[in-house]
C-alpha cells in the first residue's frame, strides 16, 4: 500500500502537528526562535550505568580501542587497487566513535591510536589532494567501484578528528586536508570536472554510495563557510533527484513509491532486467543519501527562508521515505533488508530469508532517525530508535562487545561476518559502534528551555539549555525496559524554571507520571511528549510507571510477541521443547495476548526472560489448545548469543491455521 504524501506533514508545522502532549501556547514557545534548529545541538553529556553502560563499556575496550589502526590505515600507503573494492572506508567509520568514545573515557590508548591513524592519513594525501589507495586511472571513475565512498569516510574521519580536537595545529591540518580532498573531488567530478561524469554516475547502485558524499560536504560547509562547498552540494544534489535514471530520492518518494518498489523505476520497457549498478535497492546506501539530503536541506531553508517549495520537498521526501521504510520493511525486531537490499520485508519476516537485516543499514536506519527525531521533535522517531536499539542493534553486539554480526536472523542461529578486502575486518563491525553513539546522542536533546528525555537508561545524563544558557543534569535508576519503572532525579544545583519533556512510547497505553510523589498536570499521551514546566529544585524526583502489557503479531500462520519495546523470541537454551512447535492459534483470540511472568534467568548471558502459558501442539495432540505449556522466552537481543550453530533462537512461531 502506497502512502498517501498528503498525510505527510509540512516541514513548517512539523514540530505543531507531532506534538500532541503540548498545549498551543506551549508549542508556541517551543517554536519562539528558530523552529528549525537542530534539537541537541548544544552540548549534552551521557554517562550509562547498569547493564547497558556495561555493554558499552565492554564495546569501548574490546572493539574500539582493540582496532587494529594500522591495519585500517594501510591501504593508504600503497594506491594500487584496481578491483573496486572498498578498503579506504574503515578508518573514517572508525574515527567517527573512536573520537567521542576518547573524549567520554579519557583513555590514553585510544587517544594514542587516534593520533597515530590521524598522522598517517595526512601523510597518504599526494599533491593533487587525494586521499585513497586506488591508481590513477580507476580514481573517481564511471562504473563500478568504491572509490567517492572511500573519500567520503576519509573526509569524515578527517572532521570528526578537527571537531574533537577543539583547536590546535593538528586540527587544523586535520580540516586543510579535507578541504584538499574534496577540491579534488569538485575538479573531477563536480560541475564541469575534468572527468566529464558526475558524482552519481561512479560507482554502483545508481550512484547512491558515491552521492552520499553530500553529508561531509556539508559539514565541510558549515565549518568553512566556503561557497565552493554548498555549491559541490548542490550538484549531488541534482544528480540526486533529476537524472531519469539517477536516484530519484525526491519524487520518487512524493509519488509514493515504497522503496521496495522503486529498482528500475523510470527504464524503458520495464521488463529489462536491471543491472546492480543502476539498482535502487540498496538499503544502507539510500538511507545514507537522506541523511546528506535533510543536512542539505537545513543550510538551504535557512538561506530561503523556508519560501522554497523545492527546497521543503527534500525533507518532505525524507519523511515519506522513512515513514514508507517503517511500514514496509522494518520488522519486530526493528531491523530491515535482506542481502542489503529492501524487499518488503515487513510482510516477509515470517519467513526464511539469506542476510537479513545487515548490521550497517540497523546503524544507518538509527543515525537517520536520529537526524529526523533532531530536525522534528517528533517522539515517533524515538519510538523506533528504540525498537532497533533494543533488539536488532543489541543482537548484533557480541556478548563481550568485541564484534557485531554482519546479519542477525529473527530464526536460527548467529555467526561471525566475514572479512572484507584482506583486512580482517568488514563493514558491520566498522559501523557497529557508531549506532551506541547515535543512541548516547539522542538520549537527552534540548530546545529554547526544555530538555527532551527521550530514551531511559540508569546514569547521568546532563545538556545545556540553549535559551538560558543552564547546564541541566539528571540522574536516572532503572531496570528499562526489563521493567517499567524509571526514576529520574534532577541534580541540577538551585532553583531553576523549565520545561521537561518525557517521551511516553506509542506502546504504553497506561503510563503513570509523579513528581516527588504526586501526578502531574500535564497530559500523558502515548506517542507524545509529556510536558512538565515548573520551578525543579535539586533533588526533585520524577517517577515513571510504563505499561509493558504484552502483545500479540501476527502474520500468515505465524505469531510473534513483544513486551514494551523488546521483542520476545523462544531460544534452545531453555530446553523446552522443538523451536518450530506450532501454536494453536485457534485458542488465541484477536485481542489475547497470554501474561509473560518473568523468570531467573539461565545464566548471565540472558538479559530478561519470562514464562508463558501456550497452547501448542498440532490439533491431535492438543484438541482446540486445552492443554497449556510451560514455554519460556527471552529477549531478542539475548536469544541465541553464544554464535554458535548448534544454539538458535525463534522469534516468529508457527502457528496452526484452522480450516
């Protein structure tokens, strides 16, 4: 089913429409400046505690310091690739975590490494400004190859190096050399460049890797302030969504055409086979591409004044496109894609399917929400930020936080990925850590004088009010989501008026909201913000009660369950019985969902579990679901974690149809 785009709210009164917790004279003071400044873009700190700082933490020492820079920077110093492959984006994806990961543990490995990996990535860029290990011939050319993707991490890795540094000779040279790199890039394949191709004519996949260049072109901007670079932008931007058979990201989007369905949309006769290099298809790519369009979109509503339908269109078709992605794609388990690609997934989840939900496009579908959550204020983004977080994104993470799975099945087992380009490592595993950056990123953002709680987690957690100018800082106590209590205590020192807005999920249907003891005023809703404005003295406390009812999926001769945000998946370590019982569906009413009693856990490698009394069994064997079982069931981010082919977990159950 196609979206209809009128449904699609307008950039000018996203904030208005999406915020239905909040009175018209609230939503009016949120909108007073600039409406369309980014939510969080002052500084905001966030240090986890419990469990999930544990993972973190894990991650942090077992992955991100444990990378091998070297190994990541080698390829650099000998451009002899001639087979299109994708070696020069490793080091980029690894600074993007590896820089603010520093900065939040002070480690002075990491640091070391950061350095050294810097040091040696200015030492590859050759006279003409390029960085990268392809020859000449094969640089920034038509056709196949990664090259324009490679420069796109390398200038990435470049800025995020020149934003964490604050200062100093090293980020300045950090910032001259991706300046240099992408004036290599204008000159070649920007407008009138020497190649005489554009960007989105290299590479594979319609051009959509090599356009996604469009984001470090824009922070290259907005550091620099250099025409030159809104311009390059510019360019892409076309290349992005006027060429017939380019891309497409906007209209195709405002036609309402699920991303599932858009390959070779445009070619003539559409029987034509089409070839992987003009596929529009590619899950991580595409998402990649809309996160460069609405930071193109931000600069340029700025410059117009918001007058620019052509301009709002690009948000526009933003939205449409991860609105479509959610309906049609993503599963329980938040995760998306099959061998990379869309496929209409959703209504396909039940069944088997070879690589689902990558790793990289979980960590590309969750920076985009998180970009979308930022420029709207709208808790649906929040909503499945958390859906991805909790299940596809935690399932990926190795139990000791030193790898992520390149594909985690919803059925059967999970493994190890393979190795890319001879480097002993792949791109999941470079992209892993970036997506609990994004969740760190996101947790508290704030706005004028109101600080968004939009994700719960034990730790601190502290941002600057950009209307005051106030440091505020907040303590949360939690189980979340194994249980639905949340305390949050405000620690910012005196007295201080503002607003805190707490995220209700669109799943709890009864959340209960305290302040030292008494329910607020304001309206709880879920799937909106509850907005508290008072005087907050230190040591006020906020208690949270959600409502983590079970619920009922279903899909063609198949159920599935969720608690709250997390999905539940049954997995052989319990030892009660075949994964693939089927469950008589006849004894489960359109509006039953059976009590998940939680349960001790069989070790430490299972986060949550619980018990449930279901009937299983065909008909003969358990007429019209008299006879209950005992089955247990754990959360999907703990269900078959020890990577091993003999243990595998369910998510989706089959189940008995009657006749």
């Amino acid at each position: 089913m196609k979206p209809n785009v009128k449904d699609i709210p307008n950039p000018g009164r996203l904030i208005t429409d999406n915020h239905p917790g909040a009175s018209r004279k609230t939503t009016k003071r949120l909108l007073a400046a600039d409406t369309f400044a980014q939510v969080g873009s002052a500084e905001t700190e966030v240090h986890l505690t419990g469990p999930l700082g544990a993972r973190l933490g894990d991650m942090i020492e077992n992955q991100v310091i444990a990378t091998d820079v070297d190994a990541l920077t080698q390829p650099f110093a000998v451009p002899d690739e001639r087979h299109g492959r994708w070696q020069s984006e490793f080091w980029g994806k690894y600074m993007h975590s590896a820089v603010p990961f520093r900065d939040l543990t002070g480690d002075a490995r990491l640091a070391a490494n950061i350095e050294r990996g810097l040091d040696r990535i200015l030492a590859a860029q050759v006279p003409d400004g390029y960085i990268g290990n392809y020859v000449e011939e094969r640089r920034a050319a038509a056709g196949r190859g990664w090259d324009v993707w490679g420069m796109k991490y390398t200038m990435m890795g470049l800025i995020h190096y020149c934003d964490g540094a604050k200062g100093g000779e090293k980020s300045g040279k950090a910032l001259a050399a991706a300046k240099r790199l992408c004036d290599y890039l204008i000159a070649g394949i920007g407008l009138n460049g020497r190649r005489g191709h554009a960007v989105w004519q290299t590479g594979s996949w319609s051009g959509m890797p090599s356009s996604s260049v469009l984001e470090p072109v824009m922070w290259l901007y907005n550091r620099t302030e250099d025409e030159k670079y809104l311009d390059f932008a510019t360019f892409i931007v076309k290349g992005l969504t006027e060429p017939p058979t380019g891309p497409r990201l906007v209209d195709l989007a405002l036609k309402g055409i699920p991303v599932g369905e858009r390959n070779g949309y445009g070619w003539k006769p559409k029987e034509d086979p089409v070839p992987s290099e003009h596929s529009r298809l590619k899950a991580y790519e595409m998402m990649s591409c809309y996160q460069g369009l609405v930071e193109y979109w931000e600069v340029k509503r700025r410059r117009e004044k918001g007058n620019s339908r052509k301009v709002e269109n690009l948000l526009r078709a933003a939205v449409a496109t991860v609105k479509d992605i959610a309906r049609t794609e993503v599963n329980l388990a938040g995760g998306c894609s099959s061998v990379e690609e869309w496929f209409h997934g959703a209504e396909k989840q039940h069944l088997p399917a070879s690589r689902l939900q990558e790793t990289c496009v979980t960590i590309t579908w969750m920076r985009l929400l998180e970009k979308l959550l930022a420029v709207t204020v709208e808790p649906w983004y929040a909503d499945e930020f958390e859906k991805t977080f909790y299940n596809a994104y935690l399932a990926a993470l190795r139990r000791d936080g030193g790898e992520f799975a390149a594909y985690t099945p919803l059925n059967g087992s999970r493994s190890h990925g393979m190795d890319h380009c001879h480097l002993h490592t792949n791109c999941c595993n470079a992209n892993g850590p970036r997506g609990f950056l994004a969740f760190l990123r996101a947790l508290i953002q704030t706005r004028e004088n109101t600080a968004f709680f939009n994700f719960y987690a034990s730790g601190t957690a502290a941002a600057t009010l950009p209307a005051s100018g106030r440091k505020v800082t907040f303590d949360t106590y939690t189980h979340y989501p194994k249980d639905g209590f949340v305390r949050i205590v405000n620690r910012t020192p005196g007295t201080n008026r503002f607003t805190l807005a707490l995220r209700i999920p669109a799943w709890s249907a009864k959340t209960t909201v305290t302040v030292d003891g008494k329910p607020v005023a304001a309206e709880v809703r879920p799937g909106a913000y509850c907005l508290i404005e008072r005087d907050w003295t230190s040591g006020d406390g906020i208690d949270i009660y959600f409502d983590l009812a079970t619920r009922i999926h279903r899909l063609p001769g198949h159920v599935a369950f969720t608690r709250g945000p997390v999905a539940l998946a049954r997995d052989t370590r319990f030892a009660d019985g075949p994964l693939d019982e089927p469950l008589r569906e006849v004894a489960l009413k359109d509006d039953f969902a059976p009590m998940f009693t939680p349960v001790r856990s069989p070790g430490d490698d299972i986060r949550m579990a619980f018990a449930a009394l279901l009937p299983l069994g065909v008909h003969s064997e358990n007429p019209d679901g008299a006879l209950p079982s005992v089955v247990r069931f754990c959360d999907y981010a703990s269900a078959a974690n020890l990577w091993r082919p003999d243990h595998a977990c369910r998510l989706w159950l089959p189940a008995e149809i009657p006749r």
